[in-house]
C-alpha cells in the first residue's frame, strides 16, 4: 500500500483539501488483515456518517479542486457536484472512529448504472422514473449471439466512469482514491443480455452458445476495469465500501437462482479469469448463496463475500468460511418480512451471538446506531469494543 492510497483531509484557511498520510494509521493494518482473510482478533466496524456531520462540513468548509485541463465532452456541473459531495462524504467519514478505509465513489448518473455496458454489444438500456435503468435482452437467436462482436469501450454509456474519475483525480491533483463503478461480474451481465429466462433455460439446451457470450463479455470486462484502474491512477477501492488496502468488486447475484453445478460451469471459471489477469477482489450478491462458498473458497483471487442476512444463514456462513474469506454481512431489505429482521438491535445481537473472534468479519453501521453496538457487544461478550480513532481529528 502506498502513501497515496491513504488520503487524510487538512484544512487551508476557509477550504477542505486532502494530503496522503505521513504514516500509515492503524486502520491499514486492519485493510490488509482482511484482504488476506485473516481476523484481526475482532468484528470490523466501518460507521456511516450522517446527514448533519455531512451538512456541518458543507456549511463549514469550501472544497477546493484544480482547474481541469481539458474537460470531457459529457462534462457537466452536476459532475463537479457529484465530486463535492464525494469530498465532503471523505471528509466525514475520517471524522468517525472505526475501520473504514477513504475512497471516492463514482455517481452512478455518469455510467448508467451497472446496465450501461450492455450497449457494448448491441443492446439498449432505457432509463426508469427512479434514476435506474432497464436492459432490454437481445433477441433469443444462438446465430446472433454467436456473432456478437463488441463496440469500442470508448462509445459506451458506461465509459463516462473512466472519463468522470479522470476529470476528478485531475480536480483532486491525484490525492484521493476511488471506487469502482457498481459493475455485474459475466454470469450477471449475460443476464443482462440474454434476460433471465432465456439464460436460465440456454444453460442446459444451449450451454455453449452461452459460454462462448461469457467469454466476450469477460474479456470486455478486464478492459474495461482496466481501464477504470488506468484511470484511477492504477488502483481502485471495492464500490460496496467495505474496507481494503485495493482491489474491485463485482455483482455476481445470478449465483443465488443457479445450482452449485451451474455456478461451477457458468461464473467461476470467469471469475478466475478476472483474478488472474487483474488481481485479487470481492463478490457482491443478494440472495442465498451458501451454496457457492465451498467454490469460491478454492477461487483463491476472491478476497471478501458482500450480502445480506436473513437471505444467508449466518450461522452457514460462518462453517464454510472457516476463516479463510473475509464475509461484509448485511440486514436483508426489501423482502417479506420473513426475511427480515424486526430491529437492528436483533440483528447485531444475532451477528454477537453467531460471529466467532477467528472469522473476518465487516459489520457497516450508520453513526447514530455505533451507541447500540458498543452496548450490545459490552452486554453479550463482557468486553469494550476496542473501537479505533478517527483518522482526522476536526
């Protein structure tokens, strides 16, 4: 990990600026703890700032960026504000005690979500009410799949990430890291292309017309996330923010609706491929996938498991992992309720109650909830939490 990977925010006269540490704090130690799969001894805590530490720093501070030298085609000032809003989140987040690592977050606006790479190969995403977007599946033809041949990264809707994270390192002069775009690993992104019924029912009648579209697609994906890394100043941070020293991540969800068997033949061997050209990352995915664990265990590039419970069995988790993966557990959202918790207080007391000392383990929590968690730990496991300092003391 170098100096530069670790921005610290100091403050010039009436604006925010940012300047890499001296020395690497505490909390590296924890990143590179994890990305190895080894416990640090504890449950790893990133806290969340809230909206009034957020509008204070506003209302406080200026942000001064540099002057861009040449501001791409689809630059707007809802770009420079997106930036704004990801230094004054930076800047927040330092504040606060805990493990959390310091990385900026490309808006999803500039990219199209994580669908805006299906135009790539020739389909459409269509833009929603609510800011998401929807893919539009290629027809169900095997000669037209076959024959798909990618349009340069360039003309994608979702190459305006490379642009907007170039245009704001160059803003930032280079000292704040960023996340990479919320992005779908090859199984997702076929789905996207070929819609979920027509994938589900092609890996058993049409296995190789699908294996020959996630060989396109993963190839489109190394470039593009090279690209993004290239653009980043080399590395990039996982987008679903739980801590690391480097790395990506992916969405890789249609594991949840697949068998082991299916996950073994149709998104492991791609997500090898992914590791062994760019390095080691982490796998986002809703859904149950117990299931797929044992597998990813043996991937070795795979570094962190992101997903919910009561959709996983924690308890499941936790056996198969052995403590050789790091696993960022969430409250499930969204479900029947059978499928949710009643409060926070039943899930960390369930995490308290289930999690052991030698699993790597990330519990994200919001700022006014760290009071709760730092009672309950006290109360089931008879100890204070060791609770880490802030990295910026303002």
């Amino acid at each position: 990990m170098t100096r530069a990977s670790i921005p610290l925010p100091a403050i010039e006269g009436r604006y925010l600026t940012f300047a890499p540490a001296a020395v690497a704090p505490p909390q590296a130690l924890v990143w590179g703890q994890l990305w190895r799969g080894d416990s640090p001894g504890r449950i790893v805590v990133t806290v969340r700032p809230n909206a009034q530490r957020l509008q204070r720093l506003r209302e406080t501070y200026a942000v001064h960026l540099l002057g861009a030298s040449d501001k791409p085609a689809g630059w707007s000032e809802e770009w420079e504000q997106a930036l704004h809003t990801g230094l004054y989140a930076l800047a927040a987040q330092a504040q606060l005690p805990g493990d959390a690592d310091l990385a900026v977050s490309v808006p999803r606006s500039v990219h199209g979500q994580s669908q805006g790479l299906v135009d790539v190969f020739g389909a459409r995403a269509e833009l929603q009410p609510d800011g998401n977007y929807f893919p539009h599946p290629l027809p169900a033809d095997t000669a037209l799949i076959a024959q798909i041949a990618p349009a340069p990264l360039e003309a994608s809707r979702y190459w305006g990430a490379v642009e907007w994270i170039r245009y704001a390192r160059e803003a930032t002069g280079g000292t704040v890291p960023f996340r990479n775009p919320v992005m779908t690993g090859p199984l997702d992104t076929t789905n996207y292309l070929l819609g979920s019924t027509t994938l589900l029912e092609w890996l058993y009648t049409e296995p190789e017309t699908v294996q020959h579209l996630l060989d396109t697609v993963t190839e489109v994906l190394i470039a593009m996330l090279a690209a993004l890394s290239e653009a980043a100043g080399g590395a990039l941070r996982p987008h679903h923010g739980y801590p690391s020293p480097g790395g990506f991540d992916l969405c890789s969800e249609v594991r949840s609706l697949i068998s082991t068997g299916a996950y073994e033949q149709f998104e492991a061997p791609y997500l090898r491929r992914l590791g062994e050209r760019l390095g080691c990352f982490g796998v986002h995915s809703c859904g149950s996938w117990e299931r797929t664990l044992p597998s990813v265990l043996r991937d070795g590039f795979i570094r962190v498991m992101h997903g919910q419970s009561k959709e996983n069995d924690l308890a499941t988790l936790c056996r198969l992992a052995g403590g050789k993966i790091a696993l960022a557990i969430g409250r499930s959202a969204d479900l029947d309720k059978r499928y949710l918790w009643p409060d926070l207080e039943s899930f960390l007391r369930h995490i308290l109650a289930v999690v052991p000392e030698e699993q790597p383990f990330v519990l994200d929590l919001g700022e006014d909830d760290l009071p709760l968690w730092l009672q309950l730990y006290r109360e089931v496991r008879g100890v204070e939490y060791p609770l880490l300092e802030p990295l910026w003391a303002a």
